[in-house]
C-alpha cells in the first residue's frame, strides 16, 4: 500500500500549482489583451481588472475546495465519531482519510475507542469473577456440609443391607456432586502464593508428557510445537501445567480421532490489532492462512508491542461458534451434552490465567477447529 501524503504536502503542493496556474494565467491575458486592443489604455485596464478577479475567483473556490476535501470533511468525520463514541457507541470508528496526519488521528481514536473497549470488558469481567466467586465460596460451604451428612447416612445403608445397585447409584451421584462443589472452590479460592519465574517451553512439554505417558492421546494425532529460546514468565508452574492439561483434556475430546497440536512462541501483544497467524515450526512452507476480523480480549495495562509467549492448544474438531466465544469463559456456560461437563473448567482456566496476569481467548484453528490461546508478558 503506497504512503499517505501529509496534510501540509498536499496543501501546499495544490495551492501552489493553483498560484503558478494563475498567474500564468494572467501574465498569459495581458499578454494577449495588450496586443489585441492595439494599445488603449482604458480598455487595456479595464480587461486587466476583470482577468485578475476572474483568477481571483477561480483561486477562492478552487482553495475552498482544497480546504474542504482535505481539511474540513475529515474532521467532521472525526468529530462524528467522537460525538458517537462519547454518546456509548463504542462499536463506532472513525473512517480513513487521504492523508497521512488525518490517517494518523483516526487510528489513535480508534485505539482510544479500543482501549475504552478493553477497559470496559475488563471491569465487567472483573466483577463478574468477584460476584460469582463470592457465590460460589458460600454455595460450596452450604452444599457441603450437608453432602458430608449424606455421605454418612448413605454408608449406613449399606451397612444396614439397602440394595447395593441403588446404594451405588447414590455413591456416583454423590461424588459427582463432590466434583462439582470442589470445582466451585477452585473457582473462587484465589491464590496468594507469590508469582515465578517459569520457563513456559518446560512447562508445555510436561504438561504434554504427563498426558502422553497416561495415554490420553490414544485416538487422537498430537503434535508439540515448541520454539527454541523462549523468554521466561512470571506465572505458577503447576497453575499454568493443570491450565494447559485441562485444555488438552478439552481438545482431545472435541478432536476425537482428528489432529491435536500444542506449542509455545514468542508473540507481541497489541491491543485490537489481528497480525496474521505466526508460522508454526510443522507448517509447510508455502502455507498461508487468512485472519478472520474478530477482535480477542484485551487487558489495558498491557502496552502495545510489549514482547511475551503465546501458548496454543488447537484441534480439528467442530471448533467453538463466534456467538459462544464471548461466555464460553463464564461459570456453568457449557456446549457439551447433559451429564458430560459442568461448565465450570474453562471458567477456572480463565480465573487462573487472569490471577497469573496473562490472557486467554479462543479463535478458530488452522487445522479447522478451536484454539485456545494463553497470552503473558516476558519477564522482564
């Protein structure tokens, strides 16, 4: 894309073509008015008068012109933008302009608009994982209690002889229920242990091991994807390790007997900005995937460009709709059938995530799926 000109270039470029234009002009009819009244001086200065407010003329409409196609209309563009965005559309962005400096102020606005964006989400995010944390803890509590009674009298029957099909049944339920108020806890129990340096490429190659010595690749095609000389991260290692083995443990089941990839690279963060896919190690050369224009999740204190490590987990599977992407983070919020998920791991991959100072999202994979994408900052 060839380079903008800039407002004062263009401005003086025109309005100094317009001046030479001009006064060729004239020099041009004097000239010729000279020679064609044979030397009559009131008629000679009558015509010089009329041909200097003619190219006096030509000169105000032409730069009124000049001035509203390069100055006037972008910044009313500008300025209906800003009266958008201060009114709560924040979805409003400032057009394009022809030159580079009102190019340059529409980016910036709509960075600004970005930023409010980002803020906005956060807050409400924020919130969010207080209110339900605080629910959760006082759910947990109350739920417990009982479930430990009903444990007691469950084991009573069965020592008293109760039908041990039946007795069974109430066990599953039982612990399933236990799973369930355990999840909660994780959810809103935050951690107060002091953040590491971690090296993210140890991490994903464990997290990776754990799961292929426990066969939980048995249908699936893995494929590890880790990058030489990645930058170290502050974070919890076994945090970070159960965050990326739950999301495996997802791939996997969405994957079913597809292909499964997990990586680590080094990435630099900007906010509403979409760079194209980085390349991965197993590509083949001539590879190139299109971005699509969704725009990930950001957190503010993050400064553009600011160097750190993206960690990925992709699968072939039928990948996550662009309407569930926003709550697939949210506690219970779950596509999975009736009986098979309670919606509360993603929510604790994100709580984690978030308590490490990173940043996850999801997006649709290369390989036709979902990618889950663990963003955090290099440690400086």
């Amino acid at each position: 894309m060839p380079a903008k000109p800039a407002l004062r270039t263009e401005l003086l470029f025109n309005l100094a073509f317009l001046a030479g234009a001009a006064l060729l002009l004239g020099v041009g009819s004097i000239l010729a008015l000279g020679t064609l009244t044979s030397g009559e001086p009131g008629t000679t200065v009558l015509l010089v008068l009329g041909i200097v407010a003619t190219d006096l003329l030509v000169f105000i409409f032409f730069g009124r012109y000049l001035v509203q196609r390069l100055v006037l209309r972008p910044v009313d563009r500008l300025v209906d933008a800003a009266d958008a965005i201060a009114a709560g559309d924040l979805a409003a962005r400032a057009p394009d302009a022809e030159t580079r400096d009102f190019a340059t102020l529409a980016e910036r606005l709509n960075r600004m608009t970005d930023s409010l964006l980002d803020a906005q989400g956060q807050l409400v995010r924020s919130e969010k994982l207080a209110s339900v944390g605080r629910l959760a803890a006082g759910v947990a509590h109350e739920i417990g209690n009982p479930l430990g009674a009903i444990g007691t009298y469950l084991e009573v029957l069965a020592h008293r002889g109760a039908d041990p099909e039946v007795t069974a049944g109430m066990r599953r339920e039982l612990d399933r229920i236990d799973r369930i108020v355990r999840s909660l806890l994780d959810f809103s129990r935050p951690k107060e242990e002091a953040l590491q340096l971690v090296d993210p490429g140890v991490v994903t190659r464990a997290a990776f091991d754990l799961l292929q010595a426990q066969g939980a690749f048995k249908l699936t095609r893995p494929q590890l994807d880790l990058v030489e000389g990645l930058p170290p991260i502050r974070a919890h290692a076994h945090g970070l390790e159960q965050t990326l083995v739950n999301l495996v443990l997802n791939a996997v089941d969405a994957a079913r007997e597809g292909l499964l990839v997990v990586g680590a690279r080094t990435w630099a963060y900007e906010p509403g900005h979409v760079p194209p896919p980085p390349r991965r190690r197993i590509d083949p050369p001539y590879a190139l995937w299109a971005r699509g224009p969704e725009r990930r999740p950001s957190r503010v204190e993050f400064t553009s460009g600011q160097p750190g490590v993206l960690l990925f987990v992709a699968d072939s599977g039928p990948g996550v709709p662009v309407e569930h992407r926003q709550r697939i983070f949210d506690p219970f919020f779950t596509t999975k059938e009736p009986g098979r998920g309670t919606g509360l791991g993603l929510a604790i991959v994100a709580r984690s995530v978030h308590d490490m100072g990173g940043l996850v999202w999801v997006d649709t994979a290369r390989e036709g799926g979902a990618v889950f994408k663990l963003y955090f900052p290099a440690a400086s």
